[in-house]
C-alpha cells in the first residue's frame, strides 16, 4: 500500500466526507473549507489520480447531466484499501500527538 502524504491523506478524509457527492470540484471545495489551504483543482486531479495508482481510490464516471452541458463528472470513493490508509494514519497521528498538547500550545 506505501505511505500517504500529507496533502493525500487530506483528499482521501474529503472523499470519504462526500461519500456519493466525491468529484474534483466538491472535493476541492470541502479542502478550502475545512483546511486553511487554498487548492487547485489540477492539484487535486495529480493527488486522485496518485491514489488511484496506489488503489486508494476508486474513480467511476458519472452520466451525463443537463446542468453540465452534458458533460460527465468523474466521482471517486474510497477502496477497502483507501478506507484501511486513513484509519492507520490517523491512529498514528493520534498516538505521536498524545500528550503534546501543552507544547503545541501557542504562546
């Protein structure tokens, strides 16, 4: 499976966030909105596809819609995989940062 980054672990919780709502655009609003990053969407596209390669994620393609000009979306979810990633990071994060809470404090 290898390890994710940061920014990759951050696209993979957002997919995981948007459940059936998970393309470029959502995915990228939910990362401006509840990160203090400001994202583009070429670099969410590099990210999804970088997950996919590792089996992370899983894209599928959306029928077209009016709304889109008949365009489709590509819409991701995560893999069995992707879902185990997270809870491994996490509970790494959790752990290293157990009992730091006073010397992350700011000043």
């Amino acid at each position: 499976m290898g390890q994710t980054g940061e920014f990759e672990l951050l696209t993979l919780l957002a997919v995981a966030r948007l459940g059936d709502a998970a393309y470029g655009v959502t995915i990228r609003d939910t990362l401006e909105r509840r990160t203090s990053r400001s994202v583009t969407l070429g670099a969410i596209y590099k990210t999804l596809g970088r997950l996919e390669s590792k089996g992370l994620v899983q894209m599928s393609i959306a029928p077209p819609t009016a709304e889109r000009g008949g365009r489709r979306k590509k819409m991701y979810t995560l893999t069995r995989e992707g879902s185990a990633a997270v809870r491994t990071t996490l509970s790494d994060l959790r752990h290293l940062a157990q009992g730091l809470e006073p010397e992350l404090e700011a000043p």
